[in-house]
C-alpha cells in the first residue's frame, strides 16, 4: 500500500513539482493550501508523514506542526522559504522530525521523506519523556505543565501559558513579534486572540516574579514583540509515572 502524504503547500508551482517527485516514487499525495484544510482533514485522516509550509494565507504552519502534528505523534517535515535560526529552531522544538529550506531539490526531499519514515518504523513509542527548561533557577516542566520557582515552590500552567513560555525558552535572546507568537496558537478569531495574548504574557510575568512595570524575563520590544533574556538549559525529566 502506498505511503500518505500530506503536503501543506499554498504555491501551486511548488506543489506541482514536490507532488510529481513524490508520486513518482510511489507515494500517495494529498495537497492542501490552506491550514485549515490540512486541520480538518487531520481530524478525519491519519497520514504516514506531512510536509509543511509555513507562509501560508490563513496564517502559519508553525501552529500545525505545534498543535496537531506534535500531539498525534506524525512524522513531519517543515519546507520552508524562511531559513532565519529563529523559525529553524522553534519548528524543530515545536515537533518538527526536520527543516528544508526553499528551494529544495526534489530527489533530496524524497530521500529525507523515506529516511524518516524507516526512523519512524524503527522507533518504539516512548512515553512522553518531559523535556525541561532550565533558567535563573527557575524550572518549566513542559510535559508536567509545571513552573518550579527557585525556592522550590510549584506553580501550575495552562496548556496555552505553557505552549507560549515553550516558545519564548526556545528561541531565547531572539525578539518573536506578536504576529508569530499568534500564529503558534492558530486562532480563529486575531482580534479576541490579540488580547487575549496581552492578558497571556501578563500571567505569565506574574508566574515568574516578574514586575509588570520593569520586566526582566519577558520583554517587550517596542514596535517589534517580545524578547525572553535569560540564559536556557535543556534537561530531560522523568517520564510520565515515573519519580521526579
């Protein structure tokens, strides 16, 4: 039976010619140009392996990869004009299994769309190992959902408040402007969501101590977004059932 692949593309062109290389060696295509197609169709569907773009008309794949390929445990593969660190990094530490900077070359492509896929075949499901981020003595356990401050003391986050701090330890030192830290979210409504997200950073600063007035953690850069400053280390935590 042919493999599934899904291809989030909204250039015709492109897709013309990724879905030629792929179909001629066998896969089964399925193309979408807008990301709210490929999230209707994921609820419907399971593919083998998505192929994504970011720039996209109704918004950014980021969310995708961040929301719905990271949660069903899908190979996917980020293909992308934007080759900044930045989108390079978060793609990846969103869920991305890997990153193609535009143009591609078709045969690099179905070759790297094969290798995951026997890296995915090959690969037990592992309980979900919590990564953790490490900072001013501060601990976010993004599996638990938990920030432990330096005295010890644990507080509890919202799936959104985690998936926004995610986004800040991860690419930090780097200013996200509003636009990109709304397109992880994937929301329907900008206007609602666009204060929603004031309210969101500003529970966020509270959780780790920060003055509202003179924020050290999260700053805000006038006119470009957001800048998280401290130093981050990654550490892998206990697996879920297992001690912390």
């Amino acid at each position: 039976m042919a493999r599934l692949v899904f291809l989030l593309e909204d250039d015709a062109d492109v897709a013309a010619v990724l879905r030629r290389a792929l179909e001629d060696h066998g896969f089964e295509v399925e193309r979408f140009a807008r990301r709210a197609d490929i999230v209707a169709r994921l609820g419907r569907v399971r593919p083998d392996i998505c192929l994504i773009d970011l720039g996209l008309p109704d918004g950014d794949g980021l969310s995708v990869v961040g929301h719905l390929l990271r949660d069903l445990a899908i190979p996917a593969i980020i293909v992308s004009g934007r080759g900044d660190v930045t989108d390079r990094v978060v793609g990846l530490e969103l869920g991305a299994d890997d990153y193609l900077v535009k143009p591609v070359e078709p045969r690099e492509l179905v070759a790297r769309v094969r290798s995951l896929l026997r890296r995915a075949a090959g690969a037990p499901m592992p309980e979900m190992a919590r990564q953790v981020a490490r900072f001013d003595g501060w601990s976010a356990d993004f599996g638990a959902c938990t920030l432990t401050d330096p005295r010890g003391g644990c507080v509890s986050l919202s799936a959104a408040e985690a998936s926004l701090l995610r986004a800040f330890v991860t690419a930090a030192g780097r200013v996200l402007s509003r636009r990109f830290l709304l397109d992880i979210e994937g929301p329907s409504d900008l206007e609602t969501f666009d204060r929603a997200m004031d309210v969101r950073i500003s529970r966020l600063r509270r959780k780790l101590g920060d003055d509202p007035r003179k924020p050290r953690a999260i700053k805000t850069v006038y006119g470009a977004g957001y800048v998280f400053t401290p130093r981050v280390d990654w550490a892998q935590g206990p697996a879920r059932g297992e001690p912390g």
